[in-house]
C-alpha cells in the first residue's frame, strides 16, 4: 500500500488513495490490482488497464453474448433498470431478490447477487 494521494476525488467528495485490490468479476480472478479506494465510502476504482483485461477476458468468455441495452426507467425517486429475462435467468436472480450496486467507474455498474 503506498497512500499515494490522488488529485481527484470520489463521486461522494472523499479523497482517493492509490492500493491494490483483490479483482473478481462473473466468478473470474483478476487477482491483486492496481486501484484507488475512496478512504470515505470505500469505493473502488480499477485502472483502465485492469477494465480492458477484464472486459477481453469476459468477451472471450462469451458472457457478453448476453449484453442488452435496456432503457432506465422510473420509479419514485429511484431509477429502475429493467433486467432481461434471459439475464435473470443466468444470473438466478428473481422479483425481490438482492443485489449489491457497485459503481465501478464513472460510467460502470457492478451488480452483484447476494441472494
Ligand atoms: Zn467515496
């Protein structure tokens, strides 16, 4: 860990400190990675180096045979992102499931099933 201060900040207003992070996305080790962690919510930010191998690794993988454009709706305050049913399926998840939102970058979202 270097607590190498960053000059930018995190969407909530924190300071970011460059470190590794141990990397998993669709069940795949990336293992320890370069990131910045927001020292306030502990949002993570991979590096574009690490994105662009998770995402070759994924596509060779041929989980994006399953990418969908969907459009963001509304309900209340909240935005709601309609899951396509062959997506659910694939991931298992149903009406009233849980999953975790994790911003990944400025223009990534992470869902991640947790029951
Ligand atoms: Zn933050």
């Amino acid at each position: 860990m270097t607590n190498e201060k960053i000059p930018y900040k995190c969407s909530c207003g924190g300071n970011l400190i460059k470190t590794k992070v141990e990397v998993e996305f669709f069940g795949i080790d990336f293992g320890l990675r370069d990131a910045e962690v927001c020292i306030a919510c502990g949002s993570e930010y991979l590096d574009h180096e690490t994105l662009k191998e998770v995402e070759m690794e994924i596509k060779k993988r041929n989980i994006f045979a399953m990418e969908r454009k969907v459009q963001v709706a509304r309900s209340g305050d909240s935005l709601v992102i309609k899951i396509p049913p062959e997506i659910a399926e694939f991931l298992d998840i149903h009406y009233k499931s849980l999953v975790q939102l994790f911003p990944v970058d400025r223009n990534r979202l992470e869902v991640k099933v947790t029951g």
